[in-house]
C-alpha cells in the first residue's frame, strides 16, 4: 500500500508497471498506460481524472494491472515453437506457460488483497431467549 500521506498518481502506476515489465521485448511505455488506464476503470476510478489515486486502491490497481500484463504477453507468444537442427536447439514453448502461471500467482495476491478492502457490515445478534 502506499505511505500515508504519499500521493500516487497514474503517472506514477505507469511508471511502477513498466519499469517491471520493460524486460519483456515489444512491452512499452503505451502498454504500461493502456494497462493501468484499464485497472483504474475496473476499480471505479477515471483514468482522466486520477491526478490522485486512493490509498487503499493503488496496490489493487498495480496488482490487477500486472495480471492483465502477464497475460496479454502470454497470448503474444503463444505461438512460440520448439525446434531440433542437428546440433542446434531451441525451446520456446514453455514461455507462454511461464506467463499464465504469473498471471495467476498475481490474480491470487489481487484476490487476497481484494478481501482485505472489502468491510463486512455482518453482525449475530444475540438470541433474547437464550444467555
């Protein structure tokens, strides 16, 4: 979560998103922006107004936006192949399974951190007729 009193802005989630993702080839800073544009909108805040994001929301946001990443490239190289020439090898194939298990190792930390900012109004109360 983001310190108190620290004000996040959007620029700042994209920068944070590429930053961990600008090792992955074609990621760029506009898929940074698209990502985070789309985890505000899911999380009810406008991408065109968010000069200042909710404290509670920022790691929600940054944890959604990183799953959707993972996965968006682990469609992109889907089509990645595995190849023997003679002496020459290459296995691409298991880098789009690599991705789907990020993708939902992060879509587990969102879930679990999506409990904690969900308040439960819930309440037993007290049979009368019994102590």
């Amino acid at each position: 979560m983001a310190d108190e009193g620290v004000r996040v802005t959007k620029a700042d989630l994209e920068k944070r998103l590429y930053r961990r993702f600008k090792g992955v080839p074609g990621f760029t800073e506009d898929d940074a922006t698209d990502l985070i544009d789309e985890s505000l909108i899911a999380h009810g805040v406008s991408p065109s107004s968010s000069d200042d994001i909710p404290d509670r929301k920022v790691t929600l946001v940054m944890l959604y936006a990183q799953s959707e990443g993972a996965w968006t490239i682990a469609i992109s190289v889907a089509h990645y192949f595995k190849y023997t020439d003679g002496e020459e090898s290459v296995d691409k194939s298991m880098l789009a399974d690599s991705y789907r298990k990020l993708a939902r190792e992060l879509r587990r930390d969102y879930e679990r951190e999506e409990k904690k900012d969900i308040v439960s109004y819930f309440k037993v109360m007290r049979r009368l007729d019994r102590d």
